[in-house]
C-alpha cells in the first residue's frame, strides 16, 4: 500500500515523499536530510503521515491559513 509522508525540518523546510511500502518509507525517512541547512535524521525531521495520495494538511497549514501566514 502507498504511504505519503510530508517530513518538515526544524528550519521550516518541508519536502513530500512517498513510497510503495512502509518498511521502505522507514529505511528513507532515517537517512533523510534537509536540503536547506542539513539537518539530518527523524531528531530534527518531524514526520507527518498521509493515507492517502491527496494533500496533506498539517495543523500547522491549518493555522496558516487560519490566520493568513505562510
């Protein structure tokens, strides 16, 4: 089963990954690394999973657009 992920560095860079399985998606987000300042691995990524193929929407999207910030 596909799995989406949106990782987000603690910089504020995110990046949209997905994957055809979860063993993959874990082997991939633990060698992950910002492409903005470097930060590597899950300490500084947060990782949001996606069920589905659509856009996901992180409650920091959702205060976003809440209060009209990017």
């Amino acid at each position: 089963m596909p799995v989406q992920f949106i990782l987000r560095c603690r910089c504020g860079h995110s990046a949209d990954l997905a994957y055809d399985d979860w063993e993959k998606a874990k082997d991939m987000m633990s060698r992950a690394k910002c492409s903005l300042c470097g930060a590597a691995g899950i300490p500084a990524l947060s990782v949001v999973r996606v069920k589905s193929q659509g856009r996901a929407d992180t409650q920091q999207q959702r205060i976003e657009r809440q209060t009209g910030r990017r």
